[in-house]
C-alpha cells in the first residue's frame, strides 16, 4: 500500500505530516509553482527517419541542477539522437508541476528531483511514472554568515534556512542536525537550532536583512548567498559516500514507456553524450548551461555566482539508487514520513541497453527497479 503519514501526538501537526514524501505539495502550491513557458525551438532540427512517434515532450527546470537538459537542448545532444522525432521541451518551476504534466500526458519525459519523483510515484501508487537514468549529483551546501558562525558547531542555537517544510534539503539538514545530537520539531522548526522554511528567490535578500544566520540550500542559491558575503561551511556530498548522492533524475510516464521505448533510449542517449560533452569541455558546457538559462528565463546568473556553483556538481548517468533509499530513509527517521514502498519506481533497462551497447557496465537500482 501506498506510504501514509506517522501519527503525532499533537493533532495540529496532522495535516504537515499528512505528505507523502519530502516535498510537500501544499507548501509548492502556496509558492505558485508552474509551467513557464514553454515549448523551445530545438538548436538541431530535427532531420532522419523517425522514431516511434513524430514528437516526444521533455520538461526541465531552469538551473543549474538540471545541466544535463540546458546542455543537451541547447548543443542538441538530444535532438541528434531523436533523429526524425522533434524534441519538444517545456521549463517548470518547480517539481509537482513536472509531475502533474507527466500524469497529464502533457511531458512524456521530464528531469525532475529526487522528492517530487517519489512523492509523484507513492501518491499514484507506483502507476504513474518510472526513474530511468540519472543526471546530476551533489550542488548543496550549508553556507552562513562568517560574523555569526564560525564552526559547525557554531550552528547551534543559529537560525538556518532550509527551501521549503519536508522538501529535500530540509531533511537533509534535519538529518544532519539529529546526527550532532540537536533536537528540532520537524514541523516548526524549532529546538536546539531553529529551522526557517524560506522560499529560494526571496533567501538571498532574507540573509541580507540579517532575518537568518545560514541556509542549506542548492545551488545557485548557495552560491548567491556566498556573493551576499556568506561562507560555506559544509559540502553535502561529504556527508555521502565517494561524495555522491542524486539531485536530479530523469523520469518518464509509465504509459509512454511502454509504447515508445525506442524514443527513450533515444533520450537517454541523448544525456549520457551531453554528460560526456560537459566532463571533458567544463568551461564551454558551463557558458551553455548558463546561455540556455538567458534563454528560458531572460536572464543569465552573474560570472561570480556561476563560477561558484558549477565545481560543486557532477554530471553523471548513474541514478545512484542506494542514496535515494537512503534519502527516504531520512524522511522517515525525521518523523516527516511513514516508510514508503518503493519497488519498481527504478526501470533501469533501457539505460542498461544504451550502456551496453556503448561497451558500459550496467547500473544498479538497489532493489528498487522493475521485476
């Protein structure tokens, strides 16, 4: 059965901790997420025979995060493999929109985080959609304002800003503050550190205001704190083994997979030639990330936030499985999750058939793919 919430003493809590996952759709409703805009002119057209279908429809958001999609849209990495099919894209704002338009049929592929995938895939029952391939690890760090806090230890007592209640980052800051022995509500934030839920366009002029202390957040926000004056103290992929551990997946609709596998393999080809392109030529997949990000929303990120943001993510074709078990498993133990049932949100195959054929070793899906 679908995950369900763990009962609190307190009944005012029941409705926080009625979220199925990390990412609470309620707080991204409130935030007014959405589809911007939307469908882009891919750079390569479309020329060749045709796939399975004339168009296939793949979502991103705008940032950094989701560098493989800026790269493999904007150098046409994607259309190249699609050959006859037109690739057509769309940018979200945020991940429930993402999972809304795949349930909708709107997007048949889109790049979306670790939360709003598993949150779209329990509360669907594991019908709607499948993890395929990944895309990016690591961007996330604890930065604060070098005046207030000094060492990690220092984070006691501070006030800490984390994007939103439940989504990611927050319990993975949860996580970290129960490993130094701090107790905090989960819903209010409050105990031996104080949690402040703070959206990510408005945090930089919160922490210019003094309203907080440090922010663990992802990047670029980390990095436009870090321009405000504020210092890093903490890489979260320190806290992971070989320092890895999933921010963005690529995941596609159920019902589109089964009928065109063709054209995801063809995608997932796609990522895996833009990952490459970005690992051997960093200062040109970077200018392109962030030229594709000029195009989307009209603005590109300053030379200083971006050359601070990009050393701390990797690019890789791994979904890295085990960490979003793990990423879960958090979730729980913070009391902001029942144990979720996660078999076969991983469909790993096609991924394996693209890896194969180019001479790779498979990848695993911890015990969570398809049988």
């Amino acid at each position: 059965m679908p995950a369900t919430s763990r009962p609190r003493p307190a009944p005012r809590r029941g409705p926080v901790l009625a979220a199925v996952l990390p990412l609470l759709l309620v707080a991204l409703v409130s935030c007014g997420y959405g589809s911007q805009a939307v469908e882009d002119r891919a750079k390569v057209v479309a020329q060749g025979p045709k796939l399975s279908v004339d168009a296939v429809r793949v979502g991103y958001f705008a940032n950094l995060t989701h560098g493989t999609a800026l790269v493999g849209d904007r150098e046409g990495f994607l259309q190249k493999e699609l050959r006859g099919t037109q690739l057509r894209t769309a940018t979200f704002n945020a991940g429930p929109s993402a999972v809304e338009a795949l349930n909708a049929g709107s997007v048949d592929i889109a790049f979306l985080g670790p939360s709003p995938a598993l949150n779209g895939y329990t509360r669907a029952g594991g019908k709607n959609l499948r993890i395929v391939g990944g895309a990016a690890s690591g961007g996330v760090r604890l930065v604060v304002n070098p005046d207030r806090v000094r060492s990690l230890a220092d984070v006691r007592g501070k006030r800490i800003a984390t994007p939103q209640l439940g989504n990611t980052q927050d319990v993975a800051f949860l996580h970290w503050a129960a490993e130094q022995g701090w107790k905090v509500d989960p819903e209010s934030g409050k105990g031996d550190v104080s949690v402040l839920r703070v959206d990510n366009k408005i945090l930089p002029d919160a922490y210019r205001s003094g309203s907080v202390d440090g922010a663990w957040v992802p990047e670029p926000t980390a990095s436009k704190l870090i321009a405000e004056g504020a210092v890093p103290l903490l890489d979260e992929a320190s806290l992971w083994p070989g320092g890895r551990f999933v921010i963005t997946n690529i995941v596609v609709s159920q019902p589109f997979l089964e009928r065109h596998p063709d054209v995801v393999e063809a995608v997932l080809r796609g990522s895996l030639r833009a990952n490459a392109w970005i690992n051997t030529h960093p200062r040109e997949a970077k200018a392109a990330a962030n030229a594709q990000m000029k195009v989307l929303t009209g603005k590109a990120l300053p030379v200083r936030v971006l050359d601070s943001a990009w050393p701390t993510l990797r690019f890789l074709d791994d979904p890295l499985a085990g960490t979003l078990r793990e990423q879960a498993g958090h979730a729980v133990a913070a009391g902001l999750l029942e144990k979720p049932r996660l078999a076969g949100i991983y469909d790993l195959r096609p991924l394996n058939r693209v890896l194969a054929a180019e001479g790779r070793a498979p990848v695993p899906d911890a015990g969570l793919g398809v049988r």
